[in-house]
C-alpha cells in the first residue's frame, strides 16, 4: 500500500476541480443564464512521488510478490474471491464520495459518475461469477482424463507483477476492468494513479488495507515522466496494464531492459468513426425505413456522451456529400437542444416533470479546452464552419473555466487535423463523401482500429443490401467491433473488447481479462503404477490443486 511502503516524506500537489460549487442556473447550448462567474476552486491534494519513491513502492510489491511464494500468489483462488469480495464490500461504502470526486474533478455528471461506480461493482461480480460458475479447467475444475493414461490439472496462475495505468475519464471502471482480473489471478500490483482524476483511487485506500495482505497493491501517484522510467528499467516489472495515448506505452515498453518477457496489455486511442448510407434519405422505400431522428439521437449519443471523451465515441462522420449539409444542420439542432452545465446542476422538464442533469459538463481541464479550439480553429481556417449556434464558445470565465459548448464542423476534409487526429472532447467533424471507396480506403489507411458504425435503412433493392454487407467484410479485417445503427461501446462487459493497429493489443472482458493476466499451468502424471496415489495424498496440502 501507498503508505506501507517506507515512502518518508511527500510533496503534496493541490488538485484544482473541473469547476466550483457555485453557479447560476445552466441552460441549453447557449450563453443565456449561464454559469458566467464559475471559477475552479482546490478540492484536494494528492501526492507527488519522486523516482526514489516510486523505487521504494517497487520493493514492497517485490517482498509481496517474493518470486512467486508471496503471501498472496500463494493463497488459493476461493481464499483470493473472498479478499476482492470483502474489499467491494468495504468500497461501497464509499460510493457517495467516489461519485462527488467525479463530478468535481473529471466533471462527470452525477448519473454518469453513479453509473461508473455501479458498472464497476458489477463487472467485478460478473468476473467472480464467471469463475465460479466455469467448468472448463481453466480455474482447476478438475483432472483431464481424456489424452490417454496422462492425467492433466491445469489451472490459470499468476503472472507476476503488474504496473497497471489507467485513464482519466474513466479512472475507476477502466482501471479496475484489468486491476480486478490480475488480482484474483494472484498478481502483485503496482497502480499508477492518473494526474487528473485521482482522487477517487484516494478513497479506496482504507479498503485496500482491510481486505489485503501487505504489499498485494502499492499506489504511486505524481508525474508519470517522473515515477515510471525507474519502475521500467528496474526490469521487476512482469506485465503492463496500460491504457492511455500510444506515444506513453510506446516510451514504457522501450524502457524495459527486457521487453521481449514483458506481458503487454494495451487499450490505446481510436478514431471510430461512422458511415451513413444513401438509403438513410431515401423517401420512397420500403414502407418500414429507418427513422432518421433516431439515427440523429443515436449520433449525437455516439459523439457527444460524456463530452466525447470516451476512446469508443464516434470521431468522424462519413456522409454521402448531397446530403451531408443537410444532415449537418439537422445535428446541429439536435445538439443546440442539449442541457449544458455543472455536473450537479438538474433541469426540469416542464412537461412531464422529469429531472435530467446536464448532457454536456466541464473538460477537466484548461489544456483540453485549448487543444479543442486549435482543432476547430484549424478546421475553420480550411473551410469548414460552426454549423450549430455558439459552438465551440467557452461559458463562464475566458481564462478560467473549461465549459465548453459543442461544435458541429462542416464540411471537414483531408487537409484537417480532425480528419485524422483524435479529438477525445465535444467536437462532431462531418466529411462529405462522393463514394464509399473513399470511406474504405480511410478504414485501410488509418492508424486506429478499434470499432466503426455503419447507418443504414431497409432496402428494397438487393444492390445496396449487398453494399452494406461488403462494408462489413471489408471491415472485419480493419476493426474489432462493428456496430449497426448504433454508437460505438465498450458494453456489455461480457463481450469481448478488442482492437487492432495502434487501437490496442489484448482484449477486454469478464473472461477476457482473467486470461491476459494469467498463464495457464499444469501438474501432469501417467495414472500407471502407484502415481495416482502419490497425487492423491498431495491433493489435500496443495493450495494449487484446490479445486473451486
């Protein structure tokens, strides 16, 4: 643990929040009734390591792990779920305040960061159930008898030490998503803390310490540049759990003496992107066409959740080019309706009653606000307008505040760096295409290849049935996951969460997971002889032949 490890003397870093707790009413994507006076206020301190330190962490998780015969590795799976299963008890009761830190410090509103929470409890239930409920041999069910007279017990055990990093917009569900596997696998683990979003891992502290043996998990926390080179080159580290930009996990890997031994699990940056197809305006088909307003709401869902800073939102709109202006405005109604505001801010619908909080929050912080206008600034300048009223406009204070509202650019081309860079924040780039072999060829091309989404209707003509099943042919091979009419995701948590090219390398799952931070290990015997009973009168003192 952070503070088992004979770290000495911190240096403490104030965390500035995303915005205050004052403000005036919020409104829609305007600058009417905003919060024009919203400054960012202290809402915490976290720890600055420096390389000694995290040397120093390194160690205490090198006495846990003690080559394998660590307290921890060496107790049986069923003793394992009951630590995990303890701790979430203990994390729970913690839910109030992980969701505030959220909300203040990433600025997740609060149905979002609730619902960060409780998707992590649950995929760390889904990943107990699975084991629990597998009757394969993976988690030691029992003896293989079926190659003949050798006898085979293989159970998944652990890898070794695991530096595991994880995101800042999804810095608990993200990070347990890889944390919570290697655990019960029996990894030791050495958690970076991320520089922006934190403060939650901060709380979960005092659960760690009452659910696990010394050492099973050392926190670091302060600058990466800082704290992971030594940590690296060490060569002690066993496996990397990293998800985050590239160029970071690219600088990691090369740091290992021996990366050829290194275990790498990596989700990294996407540019997804969705294609509409023509039949979308086409009035005179079938009698049950696609409604467009649904498509629109699936859009501005796909690119705008959580301000677009999801790896699996839709970057870039593909949109055949005699309809694509139209579409264009079309959207940027859609999201002039949006509720825009502080993650805590409720608006009532008139209407019905109903209590909404706002769909477009704070970035966490002043660099995203400015890395967003140099996009739209670079867009703009080559062409492309704002398409949707006050777009890109900053709410609140010029210097200060990170509210910043939507724009929808159109017409985007190659010559934009939005054609090709991730924006990770709310902007909504439209290209117009005159042919779909310019969509394919940008699919070949990329750099990225985690999931794309295909828009299309109802078709009477066998034709463009057999356009859009090519599409997916052709990009099986691009992408890990093709959505049809709907957004790109991550959910649900039991399919499998791949990519390919710089999007990643692993793949994320309940099952998934459990099998990238494990080797699968055997005891093998010939039942000839007096073997068997050898194997018989060891089974009951062998926490590794335990079967669940």
């Amino acid at each position: 643990m952070i503070l088992d490890a004979g770290l000495g003397e911190m240096a403490l870093a104030d965390v500035i929040g995303c915005c205050s707790t004052s403000s005036s009413s919020s409104s829609a994507c305007s600058t009417s009734d905003s919060a024009d006076n919203m400054k960012r206020i202290i809402i915490g301190q976290m720890p600055q390591f420096t390389s000694q330190q995290s040397l120093n962490a390194l160690q205490s998780a090198i006495a846990a792990w003690d080559g394998g015969s660590g307290t921890w590795p060496q107790m049986t799976l069923h003793q394992r779920i009951k630590a995990v299963q303890t701790f979430l008890q203990h994390l729970q009761s913690k839910r109030s305040d992980i969701v505030t830190a959220l909300m203040y410090e990433i600025g997740k509103n609060q149905v979002d960061a609730e619902s960060e929470f409780d998707r992590t409890v649950q995929f760390t239930k889904q990943v107990i159930e699975y084991i629990q409920s597998n009757t394969h041999s993976e988690f030691g069910s029992d003896w293989d008898k079926s190659n003949g007279s050798t006898r085979l017990f293989m159970k998944r055990a652990a890898i070794g030490i695991i530096l595991c990093l994880g995101p800042y917009n999804y810095p608990l569900n993200e990070t347990y998503a890889t944390l919570i596997p290697a655990l019960l696998m029996g990894n030791v683990i050495l958690l970076k803390i991320p520089t922006t979003g934190g403060l939650v891992h901060l709380l979960t502290l005092e659960a760690f310490q009452k659910s696990f043996p010394r050492g099973t998990i050392n926190f670091i926390s302060g600058s990466g540049r800082v704290t992971m080179p030594p940590l690296m080159k060490s060569g002690k580290v066993d496996a990397l759990a990293f998800i985050g930009a590239s160029s970071a996990a690219d600088r990691l890997i090369k740091d290992h003496p021996e990366p050829h031994r290194l275990k790498v699990f990596l989700q990294l940056e996407a540019k997804n992107f969705g294609v509409y197809m023509p039949n979308l305006f086409d009035n005179g088909g079938t009698g049950d066409q696609v409604d467009l307003d649904t498509i629109l709401k699936e859009t501005v869902a796909g690119t705008l959740s959580y301000n677009g800073q999801r790896c699996t939102a839709l970057k870039l709109l593909f949109l055949p080019k005699d309809k694509s202006e139209e579409f264009a405005s079309l959207l940027a109604e859609k999201v002039e309706n949006l509720h825009v505001g502080l993650p805590w801010e409720t608006k009532e619908n008139p209407n019905d009653g109903t209590i909404t909080y706002p769909q477009i929050t704070p970035l966490p912080n002043r660099g995203r606000v400015e890395y967003m206008q140099a996009l739209i600034q670079d867009a703009v300048s080559k062409g492309a307008r704002i398409m949707n009223k006050n777009g890109g406009m900053i709410i609140g204070d010029q210097d200060e505040s990170t509210l910043l509202v939507p724009a929808v650019l159109y017409p985007v081309t190659p010559s934009c760096r939005l054609y090709t860079e991730e924006q990770f924040g709310p902007i909504i780039p439209i290209v117009p295409y005159d042919s779909l072999a310019e969509v394919v060829t940008y699919a070949k091309d990329g750099k990225y290849g985690q999931q794309v989404s295909i828009f299309t209707s109802t078709s009477s003509h066998t034709e463009e049935s057999k356009i859009v099943a090519d599409l997916i042919d052709r990009f099986s091979t691009v992408f890990g996951k093709i959505n049809i009419n709907s957004q790109c995701g991550r959910s649900p948590d039991t399919a499998p969460f791949s990519g390919r090219r710089s999007s990643a390398m692993g793949v994320m799952s309940v099952s998934h997971a459990l099998q990238e931070f494990s080797i699968p290990t055997l005891v093998s015997y010939k039942d000839v002889g007096m073997t068997r009973n050898v194997i018989e009168s060891v089974e009951d003192h062998s926490n590794f032949l335990t079967k669940l």
